[in-house]
C-alpha cells in the first residue's frame, strides 16, 4: 500500500536483544492533505533503513507499507512496516527549482 503525506511526529526509536541479535525500530506519524486529513502510525525496521530513510519533522512523503496483523495470546496487534519512503518535497527544494533559490 502507499499512502502520501506530511510527517507530524517522529517518536522515539526503540531497541532491543533477541536470539537473532539487536534490533531497532522507529514509529513515524503521517497526515494525509486532504480537506479531512487522516493519520497513520508507520514503523521503519532496521537500524540501517532508519538512516536510509532519515525521516524529519513536517516532510512531504510517499510510504509503501504493508499492513500487518499479529494474535498473540488472545489478543490481535497491528502495525504498519515501511519499505521504502521516498520524499515529495525533493523537488520543490531542489537548488535548480527557482522559487526555493530566491528564498534560500
């Protein structure tokens, strides 16, 4: 699925041990722009795509995600994992693009 976007949060990474090793992992929230926006909870998975990624504050982006739901024990959990987050403002902030040249 792809959803695009402005990140209105970046939560704070978290980490952990398994029997498979280290693991970290970072939840992002993402608000459509649309006349009735919606928001969507996504984590990015792996120290590695964290900083591939490098996702900040107020960006314009375009997530594909995979949907994803878990029982454990009773209970159902669900997340949203990113694979890939390209930005939308890349262009509009691109030295070539004169509108942003006469404001930097």
């Amino acid at each position: 699925m792809e959803i695009k976007g402005k990140i209105i949060a970046v939560l704070p990474p978290k980490s952990g041990t398994t029997a498979r090793g280290q693991w970290q992992s970072q939840q992002y929230v993402l608000e459509t722009e649309e006349q009735y926006p919606k928001r969507l909870l996504f984590d990015v998975f792996g120290e590695d795509k964290i900083k591939q990624f490098s996702i900040q504050p107020n960006e314009s982006v375009k997530v594909s995600f995979d949907p994803r739901a878990e029982q454990k024990n009773d209970h159902w959990y669900g997340s949203n994992r990113a694979w890939n987050v390209e930005r939308e403002s890349a262009v509009a902030t691109s030295p070539n693009n004169p509108q942003t040249a006469a404001t930097a």
